[in-house]
C-alpha cells in the first residue's frame, strides 16, 4: 500500500506543478482582463469558452477515458500502439469535421448563445483553435498513460508560457480584447499540437483498429452525458444569467466562478489526473480496498483544505487582482469552491464502476443530476441571478455525490469510513468560522484580521493530526510520501529506478 501512496503522491505532486503553474498564468491575467476588458467582453469570452467546452464534450466520445481503460488492458504492445493511433485519427476527423459544420454556421450559432449574430467571428477562430487543442489533448493523454507526469508537466508549461506572453502582448500592448485571447489561443495551440503529434507519431505509429475504436466508443460512450450533465452542472448557468442579468453579470460570476474553480485545478484535477493510471494499478493488490479508502480520505482532506485557503483570502485577493466593478465576486467564490469538494468526490466515487467497466450508471446519474440542476437554475438564478447559480451548482454537485456513491457502492462496494469524513467536514468548517466569530472582538483592523486566518488555516492540519484522523498509518508514513519525490529527482545510472507500470480555452 505504502508504495502506492508514494507513486500518487509523485504524480499528483508533478502534476500540481503544472496545475499550479497554469492557475498562476489565470491569477496574472486577471490584472489585464479586469482592467483592460469591461465586464460583458470577459462575459464574451467566457461564453465562447463554455461553448467550445460543450462542443468537446459531444465529440470527443469519452475516448480520453476509454484510452487508460484500453492501454492498461492491452497485453502487447502493438495493441496499445492501435489504442493511440485509434485515438488519433478519431479526434482529427470527427473534430476537424464538426469544426467544419461549426464554421458555417457561425452566425445562427452566435444568435442562439449571445442573442446577437456579431460574434460570428469570434466562434469561428474558437472552433480552429478547438481542433488543433483536441490533438495536442489527445497525446497529453498518451503522456498521462505512460505516467511521464515530468514531460506532460514541461509540455504544458511551454504552453502556458506562449500562452501568457501572446495574451498580454496582444491585449495589453495591441489593445485587441477579445480578438486577442482567441488569436493567442490559435498560436499556442497551433505549436503543442505540431510538436506532441510528431512525438506521438514517432513512438507508436499511425495504426487504426476499427474494432478497437468500436470498443472504446461503446466504453466511452456514457462519458459523453457524463460530460453533458458536468457541463451542465458547471457552467450552463452562465447562459441563464445571461438571459435573465445579461453579460455584465456573466462576467462578474465568470471572475468568481475562476477563483472557486481554483479548487478543481489545484487539488482535485492533479490527484485524478495520476488516479486514472493508477486506480488500475492498485486493483491488483492484496489490500486494494483498504488502499482506495484511505486514498480517498487523504484527498478529501486535501480538496477541504484547498477550500478553505480560497474561502478564507479571497476578499484580499480579490481587492488586490480585480478591478473595482469585479469586487462583488467574493460573496459567490466561497459557494463555488464548496460545489467543488461534492464534484471531486464524485468522481472518486465512479472508481467501482470504472474498475467493473460498468460506465452505463454514470450517464443516467448525470442526465438527472443535470435535470435536477435545470430546474434550479431555472428557479434560482431567474430571482438571485448571480448568488441562485451559485448556490444551485453546490446543491447540485451534492446530488450527484450522493447518487454515484449509492450506485457505485452497489456495484463494487468500498468500506469508505463515514465517521472519519465528518470529522474533516466539520474540523473545516470549525476553521472556517473562527475568523468570522472572532472579527466581533478584532473589529476591521487588516492586520489582525489576516492573522487570524491564518492561524485558522494553519490549525486545520493541526487538528487533524491532533484528532488521530492519521493514527492508523502514522506521522511517520505521511512523512515518507515525499520519498518519491527526491528518488525521482535524484535518479542516475547507479540508482536504477522502479520499472516503470505498462500500460480550457480560458487560461
């Protein structure tokens, strides 16, 4: 068990560098959209990048997932050779064939999502920008699979890099708004995908099985309303606020929504980035089960502790990155974050029925979740605007947790240990309301007000620890994780390293 919590903590650990690093590249350009683009063009911006989102979802089939699950599979290696070149030729020909039909009907597409046919443009450089994006994503993946965290983490720093200098040197200097997010976007993307294609191609080829893609289609397939109902969970409340506040308010909730996702980005996408590799990997150990417990309650306590840092400083973040007619976000990021904690779970607790390949419950818990969410949205953003979608993604998020946690465990029953996630909800929540408690007493003095959120956040670890939530392992086990890590950096030839395993648009 040990060595597989050192392997998820390496991976997770690369993989946070680059998470990291792209969430840094959103908190720079925050400066320069808030200053140098009115709210409704973030509003524009954001739209367009939720739209090409939903594009992806429909049309990319769930082939990400069904990769791991047909790599891992495969007993040799010219089989996982057609599992990637499947995956290739699928993504450039049923993308680049509805970035086509997209194109031509950009100006009736631009109607129906922004009321106005102007920005026909703009979703036709998104759509080219999409298409190149889906190659260079489809051999991240092949990275991810082979567990080459530190190449996949390089990769997207280049990225994020080119990506960052183009949008400041074309927002800022050129003054080009929104045309200049989407030019930079083209740019990037045009580079990573060229590079990652030749690499990609050099080791496993061009190989195409029919049969193969028949077989990751059908295992993907419940992905695809997997990823209608997440699309709706998460962002199709941008397009009820529009409706009913209009784009400003889409822009002001966009902002907030970008610091609560910070919780998705920084805790929750990096641990399961390495868990789709590695949930595998441990199924053949004697302890499995014991080990996927205590991996979920080591990632809960990680997501709640991302939750907190947001929720406790984003009034001072917020006053120092944003412009003054973005300051009323800070009330909807707490509530964001939140959501966040439920969706990660949830995705965790899939884990019995990827490992079963039992992936059919997943569209029906998402196609209602989503149905559930409509009608939240319908009621509460209609009369709260910003503040009824905020709060209708966290209900939302929660059904579905509960919903693919009594599903799964149905299916594949884990002895998941309730008593000791409540004492990680409540220890943050105690944490939480400290500062807010105590503000009575301190009064609107900055300093001492900082200070006590600090301490709160720096005490959560601390209870936890003082609470025995680690007794079963030890300290001491915790404290060897970061093993992984310094043998990773310190490998040479005389120190052989373990075999390795077989096999947004909107910065």
């Amino acid at each position: 068990m040990l060595r597989a919590f050192r392997e998820s903590f390496k991976h997770t650990s690369i993989y946070t560098i680059g998470n990291l690093a792209g969430k840094a590249v959103g908190f720079i350009m925050i400066p320069i959209y808030t200053h140098f683009l009115a709210p409704h063009e973030y509003g524009v911006m954001d739209m367009l990048d939720l739209t090409i989102v939903l594009i992806g979802m429909l049309v990319g089939m769930g082939m990400g997932s069904a990769i791991f699950r047909f790599y891992y599979s495969s007993e040799v290696d010219r089989d996982r050779q057609e599992v990637i070149g499947s995956a290739l030729w699928f993504s450039a020909a049923i993308t680049g064939l509805v970035a086509l039909v997209v194109a031509a009907l950009a100006r009736p597409a631009s109607s129906l999502i922004f009321r106005s046919p102007i920005y026909a443009h703009f979703l036709q450089i998104a759509i080219l920008a999409f298409w190149l994006s889906t190659l260079a994503e489809t051999c991240k993946t092949y990275l991810r699979v082979k567990q080459r965290s530190v190449f996949f983490v390089t990769v997207s720093l280049v990225q994020l890099a080119l990506s960052l200098s183009l949008n400041i040197y074309l927002i800022a200097f050129r003054r080009m708004g929104v045309m200049g997010f989407l030019l930079s976007s083209v740019i990037s993307n045009t580079v990573i995908a060229a590079a990652l294609m030749l690499y990609t191609v050099s080791e496993v080829g061009l190989h195409f099985s029919m049969t193969k893609t028949r077989q990751m289609l059908d295992y993907g397939l419940p992905f695809v309303f997997s990823g209608i109902g997440l699309f709706v969970l998460n962002f199709a409340d941008r397009y009820f606020l529009n409706a009913f506040a209009g784009l400003d308010a889409v822009g002001v909730y966009a902002l907030a929504y970008k610091f609560g996702f910070t919780i998705n980005v920084l805790a929750v996408a990096p641990f399961l980035q390495m868990w789709q590799a590695q949930m595998f990997l441990i199924e053949r150990e004697r302890d499995a089960k014991e080990t996927y417990v205590r991996m979920f309650e080591y990632f809960a306590a990680f997501i709640l502790l991302a939750v907190l840092a947001v929720s406790l400083f984003i009034e001072y973040i917020l006053k120092i990155a944003a412009g003054p007619e973005y300051f009323s976000a800070y009330a909807l990021v707490p509530l964001v974050a939140l959501a966040y904690v439920f969706s990660g779970w949830a995705q965790y607790f899939r884990l019995g029925m990827l490992l079963t390949r039992r992936t059919r419950p997943i569209a029906t818990i998402m196609a209602g979740t989503g149905v559930v969410t409509l009608a939240l949205y319908w009621v509460l953003i209609r009369r709260y605007h910003a503040m009824g979608a905020a709060v209708a993604t966290v209900l939302s998020f929660a059904l579905m947790a509960a919903w693919t946690f009594i599903v799964s465990q149905r299916i594949y029953p884990i002895p998941y240990r309730p008593r000791r996630i409540a004492a990680l909800v409540g220890g943050a929540a105690l944490c939480y309301a400290v500062p807010w408690i105590a503000h009575g007493v301190v009064g609107d003095k900055p300093i001492y007000d900082l200070l006590l959120r600090s301490v709160a956040l720096a005490g959560y670890p601390l209870l936890l620890i003082q609470g025995g939530f680690f007794a079963n392992d030890g300290v001491r086990r915790i404290r060897e994780l970061p093993g992984g890590i310094r043998r990773l950096l310190s490998r040479s030839p005389k120190a052989p390293a373990e075999p390795e395993p077989a096999g947004d648009l909107l910065p």
